[in-house]
C-alpha cells in the first residue's frame, strides 16, 4: 500500500536536500515540493551570526540598494584609452582580479600578445611572448626600448573588459555617465564572435579588425554620438528585456535599438559611403555589440552602491581566467578571491570540454546588476546557446531572489507578471543558503590563440563569499565595539 492509500487523501510534503526520498515519495503519487537547501559551510556559523547581529547591516543595505537602483547610464562619447585614461606604451588593462603574466591563463596570455602587436610594440608573438614573461626590455625584434609591460585590472581603473578585458592605448573606448550620481566608466568596443583578442586569438585577421576598429569604427562612432547627444543606455536595457534579450549572453534586440538611436546622426554626418556600409554592417551583423554598454551600465550601478559600511551588498563580480574575485559595498576595494570554475554548455565545432579554459571576463558585472543569468527568464532562447530549457530560464531567475536584496523596477520580466530582476546580490545569503549566482557566460579555448570555443553556465566558488563573509564579520565586531553607525 502506498503512502497515498493509506493516508486516505491527497498528501503534500516539503522536502529538502535529499533527492532520493523526494523521488521516493513522488512515485507514490505523493504532491513534492522541492526546496534547493544545503547547510551553511562548516565554520561559517559565527561570521554569519556577527553579520546578521550587525546594527548597521539593516539601514546599510537599505541605502546601497537605493543607490544602486537609482543609478543611470548614458552614452556620452567613445574616445581612445590614451585619451580616456591615459594609458601609455606597455600599460595594458586586463579583466578580473590582479594577476601577472606568470599566473595568467591561455586566453589572458594571447589577447596580452595581441595587445603588444596591435601597438606596435613587437613584431612577432614570439617576441611579446618574452617579453612579457620578463626577457627584459627590448627582447626580440620590434619590442619597445625601456619600457617594462604594466598589468592591472580594469576594475581599478573604474571600468570593465569582456573575456580577457585586454585595453591598450590605442583601442577605443564607450564612456559612459550616471546622469543621477555622477560616476563614469567605460568599456571596449566589442569585436564580435569567434577569433577574436576577447577569447585570446591574435592573428592576423584580429589585429586588421582592430586597426579597422581604431582608423574607423571608433572614429565615426564618436562622431554620431557627440552630434546626436547622450544615448539612454539604461532605457535600452529596460526594453530588451521585454524582447528577448537577457544582456549577458543575448544582446540582439539591444544592438539594433543602439544602431537605431545613433543612425540618423550617422547619416547626417556625411560619411564615405563604403566605410559607412561596412560600419553600419559590422554593427548589426554583431549581436554582442551591446554588450559592451550593458556592462559599463552594470559596473555605474555597483559603484553607486559600494562603500557602505555594514552593507554586504555584492558589488563586483569578476574572472581573469586563473582567479574569480568580489568585492563588497561594506569592504571598499578588497578582493575575495578563489580558483575560477570552468563553464558547463554547449561548443562550436571541433570543441570540447578539455578544451574550454576557466571563466573569464568582467561581464558577470551585469549579473551583479540584476541582469544576466539572473533574467534568463526573460530570454527563454537562451537556453539553446548554453544547454539549458526554456523552463530552467524561468527557474534560474526565480531562485536568484533567494539572494538578492531587491527586485529592480526598471528592468522587468514579462513571463514573471513584469517583476522585476533580482537584483544586489546579498553575500551573507549566498552562505547562508548555499545557492550562487547563475552566470551566463561565453567560453575561451584554454591555449592561447584559440579563441572562443563555446558558451554555457558557471557559478562562482564559495569561498569569495565565505572570505568577503569572515571579513563583514571582523568589521561588524569592530564597529559593535566603537559603537560605529553607518
């Protein structure tokens, strides 16, 4: 007799963390209702119980989620990293954490060597090879005299690189502004798909599209949006949402809308004809071309919401291919780092899981920014890219409210009644529930050269919250101890 003969009516029953005896009572015909629960890690019992005793914790969270809701992004001028942020010969900007040329993974490696060959600086791979690796200044033919090669994080430099996020000099830039805090930030122009300096790649078709890309992709562009104005960036993310688009890994409603607001100055600016077509066909040809505006918007929102003290209000999320590392509204610049995961999707042609290389790239800034994996609900064609269903879209985003603070007005989703997002990740909850943020991500080949090899899903690893949660802590029991307020 089974359980639901002998009860004589319906049962319902809640289960938790063990599949085997939810599967069990289904067979029976038992209603289950699954909830994903796991235990803290072991010893974070105390730094989770500081934090939430925390008198600051309430009130600070409160006023990093305004601040990070409230924040704007417009499109206000695409200029050349030298000019930007003054970088000069030999300063390259990377994605992720901080991490030198010894640690650096495959793709990092040959979007570096790519770099130094778009600039001029060597002339060969082989002679960017060395020299970043510490031959010393002028090693191999074409490498530049007295200057040493400089790394350091896009992040610190208050923008954000897709993939390997590799800026050099020469390579131009989106800025962009909040018209409601203030902040700036910037990011690259996207290349598009495939060989590609973003995924590693550095051969000779990838450094002609990126001399195109500086003699006159970025050239026009500056001069379409300095005659048409700022470009509402946020208001694009908002509608793409309600198109299909996720603005991680599907960008192609935002694209076309971006291509729609900067066409009418396009044309009225009087371009040669050719270089206009090949412009105007390399953009809509290129459904990621968005994506380098969703992620500097991202990157406005968690800078409007960092520096609080108390908050543990996730502000960046980041890969450089060796390493994923956070950061905090409540620990300022402090990085909390762990070994990056390897991705879990779908690959292009000739590709397979040996050959994927560990996450990279800042653009797990939009997730951070409620966007991303966490509206997969709202681009159900997602799915096919990176191996999952329609339905675990709707699932994916409805358990991202399990750790996030808010839900985001001005970005919806219309299979969820138009709620919106989940938005600032909370990192006591992460621990405490034991669910990580969903990543929608491209995937780099691991030797450098390759390029992208496919696209799929990553989660961080636990430890960059349970370290960003030890510190909150150690900073709860300092400012219990001062009588500190936020």
């Amino acid at each position: 007799m089974s359980l639901l003969e002998e009860s004589g009516s319906p049962m319902k029953v809640v289960t938790a963390g063990i599949a085997g005896f939810a599967d069990d009572l289904a067979a029976q015909g038992v209603a289950v209702t699954r909830v994903d629960w796991r235990p803290p890690p072991p010893g974070t019992e105390g730094d989770l119980a500081d934090v939430a005793l925390d008198r600051r914790r309430g009130e600070a969270n409160a006023l990093a989620v305004r601040q990070m809701l409230a924040a704007g992004c417009e499109l206000v001028d695409v200029r050349p990293a030298h000019e930007v942020l003054g970088l000069a010969a030999g300063q390259f900007l990377h994605a992720g954490p901080p991490i030198g040329w010894e640690r650096a993974s495959g793709p990092l490696r040959g979007a570096l060597i790519g770099a130094a060959l778009f600039e001029g600086l060597c002339e060969t791979s082989e002679a960017a090879e060395a020299w970043f690796g510490g031959a010393g200044a002028g090693a191999g033919p074409g490498a530049a005299p007295d200057i040493a090669p400089e790394l350091t994080p896009c992040h610190h430099r208050g923008g954000v690189g897709p993939m390997a996020g590799v800026v050099s000099p020469s390579m131009w830039l989106f800025e962009v502004r909040d018209p409601a805090g203030g902040g700036t930030s910037w990011c690259s122009l996207n290349e598009g798909l495939g060989k590609v300096l973003r995924y590693g790649a550095f051969g000779p078709e990838v450094i002609e599209r990126l001399r195109w890309m500086a003699g006159v992709l970025g050239p026009m562009l500056q001069r379409a949006v300095r005659r048409r104005g700022p470009v509402d960036v946020k208001s694009i993310i908002a509608q793409m949402l309600h198109m299909g688009d996720e603005g991680h890994n599907r960008n192609r409603a935002g694209t076309l809308m971006l291509l729609r607001e900067l066409l009418p100055s396009l044309i009225e600016n009087g371009e040669d004809s050719r270089e206009f077509a090949d412009v105007v066909r390399f953009i809509s040809g290129n459904d990621h071309f968005f994506l380098n505006l969703v992620m500097p918007a991202c990157k406005l929102a968690g800078q409007a919401a960092a520096g609080v003290p108390g908050s543990t209000v996730v502000t960046v999320m980041a890969r450089n291919g060796t390493d994923f590392g956070i950061q905090t509204s409540g620990t300022g610049d402090r990085w909390f780092t762990a070994p990056a995961n390897t991705p879990v999707g779908l690959f292009l042609a000739g590709y397979g899981a040996d050959d994927a290389n560990p996450d990279i790239g800042d653009s797990a800034i939009t997730e951070t920014a409620g966007v991303g994996g966490f509206a997969m609900a709202a681009a159900p064609a997602i799915a096919r890219l990176v191996g999952g269903t329609a339905a675990s879209a709707v699932a994916t985003t409805r358990l991202m409210y399990e750790i996030t603070l808010a839900e985001n007005p001005a970005f919806t989703v219309p299979a969820l009644d138009f709620r919106g997002t989940p938005t600032a990740i909370d990192a006591g909850r992460v621990v405490r529930t034991g669910v990580l943020p969903q990543i929608n991500t491209g995937m780099a080949g691991r030797i450098a050269g390759t390029g992208q090899v496919g696209a799929g899903l990553v989660t961080p690893p636990m430890e960059c919250f349970t370290q960003a949660l030890a510190t909150l802590a150690e900073h709860a029991r300092e400012a219990e101890s001062s009588g500190s307020e936020v």
